[in-house]
C-alpha cells in the first residue's frame, strides 16, 4: 500500500471513500469512462488487476456526476463531455454516418427530380392538349353560332313565307265568301 500511496495512486476503497460513494458505484463510474473512452485501460491496475485511481480522475469523477444532475443529462452524456478522447472518435464514426446519409439524401434528391422532370413533362403535354381543346371548342362554338343563326334566318324565311301563303289563302277564302256559294248561283 505505500507503493500505491508513494505514486499517488490511490485504491479504489480510497477513492470511494474521498467520493463519498461505495466501491461499486465507483466501479460503474470507471466503465462508463471505459465505455465512453473506448479504452478498457483506461485506468491504471495493480497487479491483482485492480483499477488506481489518479486525483485528476476524482476530480473528472465529481465534475461527471455533477453534470449528470442537469437537464437531459445522465452519466453517459456527462462522460462524453469530460473525455473528449472518445468524442473524437465517435464524431469520426459521425461523420462516416453522416456521408453514408449525405449519399444517401443525394440518391434521394436525384431521384426526385428526376420524378419531377416527368411530371413536368406531363403537365406541359396536359397543357398543350387542353390548349388544343379549347381551341377546338372555340372553333366549334362559331360554327354553331354560324349554324344557329343560320336556322334562325331559315326559320324566319319559312315563317314569312307561311305568313305569306296564310295570307293568300285567307285572301282567297274571302273573296270566295263574296262571291257566294256555287250553289247560290244556281239559286238565286
């Protein structure tokens, strides 16, 4: 133990114990900080295999829980703050996510223009098919108007023409009652 003490490396009951925590809980702090190091040597050992502890890492030990009581926060956030080691290796697995999800997005991207090519293509060929229909309408509407008005010109002759005929005929009817029967003739 003087060994240990001489290099100020102290047991883990020794750091439990200037924590205030048991040796399990300290235990769990030291593999959340190998988790989050990704390093299983983190710390260094005895020769029974024992993890030592520095009074740097007491100190990273307090400031982790501490930040651990904020909002959103738990242990593991609060060690990926305090060992920035293992953030740099998880911003470069990151950052390959984050390529694979650029590719990926670009992939996407394309595609959807591509399907917005098309259907812009569709719109146009729409556009121009109901342009062509409207002109057609149009082309109809007059010659229906030409056809209306057409009738309207025969029917107005054939009415003048049957107004005429009535006409004649009631003039004929008349001067027939003026002249009398045929067998008024003979009669008087």
């Amino acid at each position: 133990m003087t060994k240990v003490k001489s290099n100020n490396l102290l047991t883990p009951a020794q750091a439990a114990k200037d924590l205030g925590i048991s040796v399990a809980t300290l235990r769990k702090y030291s593999l959340i900080v190998e988790r989050t190091t990704e390093n299983s040597k983190y710390f260094e050992r005895n020769s029974q295999n024992n993890r030592l502890y520095t009074q740097k890492n007491i100190e990273d030990f307090k400031e982790m829980v501490k930040l651990s009581h904020g909002p959103k926060m738990t242990l593991e956030t609060s060690a990926m703050q305090i060992y920035p080691t293992s953030e740099v290796k998880k911003d470069k697995a990151e950052v390959g996510q984050d390529a694979e999800k650029v590719k990926e997005l670009q992939v996407t991207v394309a595609k959807l223009e591509s399907e917005n090519k098309k259907r812009e293509l569709t719109i146009k060929e729409l556009q121009d098919e109901l342009n062509d229909a409207q002109k057609a309408k149009e082309e109809l509407q007059v010659e229906l108007d030409t056809l209306k008005q057409q009738d309207a010109e025969k029917v107005e002759t054939t009415t003048s023409n049957n107004s005429e005929n009535l006409k004649e005929r009631v003039n004929e009817k008349v001067n027939d009652d003026k002249k009398g029967h045929w067998w008024n003739k003979f009669m008087g």
